[in-house]
C-alpha cells in the first residue's frame, strides 16, 4: 500500500478541522453554559434569601396584631404566599405552624440555609414580650424550575450550535483548502510528467500557502538542475572511464597476444600504469565532486599557510616552471583543511596542465572582510565565450581537449567553493593567460588553544 492510499484512508484536513471545531464549540458551549448555570444558581438563591428575608417583617406584624388581640389561635397566613410555610417556636416548642410545614429540626440555628428540599430563613422574632425563633421556608422547585429549564434549553442550543460550527467550519475548510488541493494536483503532475520546471499555481500568493509553493517551485527547480548534471554527470564519466579502460585491454590483449622482450612488457606494463592512474585520479575526482557539502570540517584556517605548502611541493614536482607565491593581510578562513588542500591543487594542476608551462601566480590576499585565492598564467588562456562553462563537470574548452585531463578539476573547485560560501569567477588575462579568483568571507584569527 502506498503512503498517498494510507493517507486517503485516514482523516483528511477537511474532516480534522471540522471535528476540531465541533468538539472546541462543544467544549466552549459547555464550559459557557456550566458557567450560566451555576450563575443563574446562585442568583435565584440569592433573590429566594431576598424574598424569605422581606416576609420577616410580615411575620413579626401578624404575631404582633395577634399578641395585641390576645389571642392564641393559629396564625392567619391568609396574608402570606401559599408557597411559603412558617413555623414559630420558643426554644423548642412549637408556638404556631402552618400546614404541610416541612421536616425541619426544631434546633436548626439562624441563617438561610437548603434543609429538607426548603429554602429555610430562620430568624429571631418576639412573641408576647418574649424571645422566639421562625422558621420561614419556601419550596426548591421555585429555584430547581428554571434550572430545569435553563438545561432543557442547552440540551437543544448545544448540539445546534456544534452542529451548525461543524458545517461552516466543513465550509470554510474546503474554501480554505481549495487552493492546497490544486496545489496537489499540479505538483502530481509535475511528478508524472518529469517536467520539474513547471510553474506551480499560488506561487504569487504571499500567505502560508504561497510560501509553500514557492518552496516546492524552488524545490523542483533545483530537483530539475540535480537530475540533469546527474545525467550528464554519468555520461560523461561513463566516456571517459571508457576510453582508458579499453586502452588498457587493448594493451593488455597485445601483451598476450605474442611473446614479448622485457623491454616491450615494461612499456606494456608503464603505459598500463599510466592508464590505472588516469583512472584513479578520475575516480577521486569523481568521489570528491560527489561529496559535496556533506562531512565538511569548517574550522578556523589559514587560507595563505595552506596555500604555501601547496605550492612547495608544486615546485618540487615541477622545478622548470616559474610558479610566484604571494600573500598579504589577514587570511583566515572557515574552511575544510583536506578539500581546501584539493581546490588549491586542482587550481595549480590546471594551470600547469593547461598553460604550457609558463610562468604562474598564486597570491592569497585579505581586505575587508574578504579573503581572495588568485590563480593566474600566462598561457594561451580560453575563449570569451568558454568562461563562464568552465566550472561545469567534464567541459573542456577546444585548446584543452587534447590533454590529460578529465574535466572534472574546475568543477571540483566550483563545487567546494560553494559549500564554503565562496564565489568562483574566472577572468581572461590580456594579452593570453587565465586568471581564476575565490573569493572567501574572513574570519577572525584563531585563538591559540594551548
């Protein structure tokens, strides 16, 4: 199963956001109502104090007019709500007490409290001069009932409203996501139709989006520039492997092909080394090109004393050429030691390869932040229009083909001068020569760690 079937099997944005935002408004409705809810609570219980608190003073007046008319009956609660019941004690016996008076302990003490599903007040009040206690209680469905209510209500108000953010949120994803879904399609068809350079749509958008697509144009883009120099890459390494493997068979077959003198199997044999080494030397290109930017050891170096040493053993191997070395100004780098020392040489063996043997410059000069490689001879040089091909893998202008090289030495040097964030050019020296430049970003001297 591929990952783009695992992927439509499962959820899709769409879907996510839409359950996202149902279960958000849910839990928002929820949080909001608990909220109300125990809100309206504690406002019908506070309003239901208020009320039991003004009967109070009813209370009082009724068992005042009675005291004053000497009686001893019941007390009239014509006057007073039927939701109401009042109970009146001194100390724990029962003075008076209205019908269907609730389960209330006598010894309850005052306040406003919830007793026997009541509202309870219980206040001091005075019976014939004497101290006495009422108990004033009022039903809890005067509170329960719009609590009842109020949830009735939410149990129909919450699910709507989830359902109602479900579908706009289905709405507003798929408008939101439209352009992403095009943005799909034209990349899958980029991919089947292995035309990377294609322009993707939302490119000119500057949200999230856009920004996506610019990546994955950029992307594409660059995918395009890898497949293509890997395609010529191979070919052309594939050529030139070729030729000194088929002239080292034939060298080969002819050493067997019939008896040899000793001096014949030597030439055999030297110019058979002769191949192997042009074939090692290829394939060590080859390694190094392909390692790119990948295992590099940027440290603190020293660009001149690198180049120094470099030069030292370029004389050693070639006394009969004037090679003049020069440096001037601070010339540390952050660089990779072992590939620096590759580009340094590729610099000079192309020179020598290349210049016929006349005389060479390399100086390493620092200024303003910048330190600058400069390799230059005076040989034939290259065409104008040949420079700016001269970094490419295997490209060798028309003077140059006739020599040793593989075309892989510029190229090298091209490709490490941008994994250290240097910038590569070459310039036609008048009357004849070639001047090549790297130019480095400086840093700063290295400290001395002992």
């Amino acid at each position: 199963m591929t990952v783009r079937q695992r992927t439509r099997r499962g959820l899709t944005i769409r879907a996510r956001m839409t359950l996202s935002v149902a279960l958000l408004t849910m839990v928002v409705v929820l949080v909001v109502a608990a909220v109300q809810f125990l809100a309206l609570r504690s406002f019908l219980t506070l309003a239901e104090h208020e009320r039991l608190e003004q009967l109070v003073p009813e209370v009082q007046a009724t068992l005042s007019a009675q005291e004053q008319r000497g009686k001893r009956a019941p007390l009239d609660l014509s006057s007073l709500p039927r939701s109401i019941d009042i109970r009146v004690l001194e100390g724990t016996r029962v003075l008076a007490q209205s019908e269907g008076f609730p389960a209330i302990p006598l010894s309850e003490r005052p306040g406003y409290r919830p007793i026997a599903n009541h509202n309870v007040l219980i206040r001091p009040v005075t019976v014939n001069g004497r101290p006495a206690t009422a108990q004033i209680a009022s039903d809890l469905l005067g509170v329960v009932h719009p609590l009842t209510a109020y949830l009735r209500a939410l149990a129909i108000t919450a699910p709507a409203a989830t359902l109602l953010a479900a579908l706009l949120s289905f709405a507003l994803a798929g408008q939101l996501l439209r352009p992403l879904a095009e943005l799909e399609r034209a990349a899958g068809q980029v991919g089947e139709g292995e035309n990377l350079r294609g322009l993707l749509p939302g490119t000119d958008r500057s949200d999230e989006l856009g920004r996506l697509a610019q990546t994955l144009q950029m992307t594409f883009a660059q995918l395009a520039d890898v497949r293509e120099r890997e395609e010529q890459f191979t070919r052309a390494a594939a050529h030139d492997l070729r030729s000194p493997l088929s002239a080292l068979k034939t060298r080969l077959q002819g050493s067997l092909s019939g008896p040899r003198t000793e001096t014949e199997l030597r030439e055999d044999i030297r110019e058979a080394l002769a191949d192997v080494e042009r074939m090692r030397r290829l394939t060590d290109h080859l390694l190094l090109l392909a390692r790119g930017s990948r295992a590099l050891h940027l440290l603190p170096l020293d660009l001149a004393r690198l180049a120094g040493e470099v030069v030292d053993r370029v004389r050693e191997r070639f006394p009969d050429v004037r090679l003049e070395f020069a440096t001037e100004g601070q010339t540390v780098v952050l660089g990779d030691e072992t590939l620096m020392t590759h580009v340094i040489q590729n610099l000079l063996d192309n020179g020598l390869r290349y210049g016929g043997g006349a005389e060479m410059r390399l100086t390493v000069k620092g200024v303003a932040g910048t330190v600058c490689l400069t390799v230059c001879d005076d040989g034939p040089g290259v065409p104008e229009a040949a420079l700016p091909h001269l970094a490419e893998a295997f490209y060798r202008a028309d003077e140059a083909r006739g020599g040793a090289g593989n075309g892989l030495g510029l190229a090298i040097v091209h490709s490490a001068a941008q994994a250290h964030g240097a910038r590569l050019h070459f310039e036609g020296v008048r009357p004849h020569g070639l001047r090549v430049l790297l130019d480095f970003p400086a840093v700063g001297a290295p400290t001395d760690s002992s």
